[in-house]
C-alpha cells in the first residue's frame, strides 16, 4: 500500500474521526476520515494494471488466471 493509505490510521490515532469504513474491492482500497479541523479526506490505492487496463477487464483477467490455476 502507499504511504497516503497508511496516513488514515495516523490520523485516526492522532485524535481524527473516521467518515466512512474502509473500502477493498482487491483491484482498490480506500479509506475517508476527517482531521482536526474537520476537513474531510479520502485516500485511496488502485492497481495499477487495473488503472490501466479498467477494472472490468483487469477483474476479468484475474478471473481467468485463477480459474488457469489447478486446485
């Protein structure tokens, strides 16, 4: 994860409030919370083969790579 994700449980622990529950679609992750000063923010991390290719068609790839893969 990038560093701008890992920021939100600093935030939280340094007295912010979270605005919303985290977010994992696998392909992305986010999360929202205010600061001290009650601004809102939402950070975010998304695959970047998934930025790149969408993420129907990378959700798609990696249905098909699994499905690839023997049990």
């Amino acid at each position: 994860m990038t560093r701008s994700i890992r920021s939100a449980p600093a935030a939280l622990a340094g007295g912010g409030s979270e605005a919303d529950g985290a977010e994992d679609y696998g392909f992305m992750y986010s999360r929202s919370f205010f600061d001290l000063d009650g601004h809102g923010w939402q950070v975010m991390w998304m695959d970047p083969a998934a930025a790149e290719q969408g993420p129907e068609a990378f959700a798609a790839s990696t249905r098909d790579a699994d499905a690839d893969t023997p049990a």
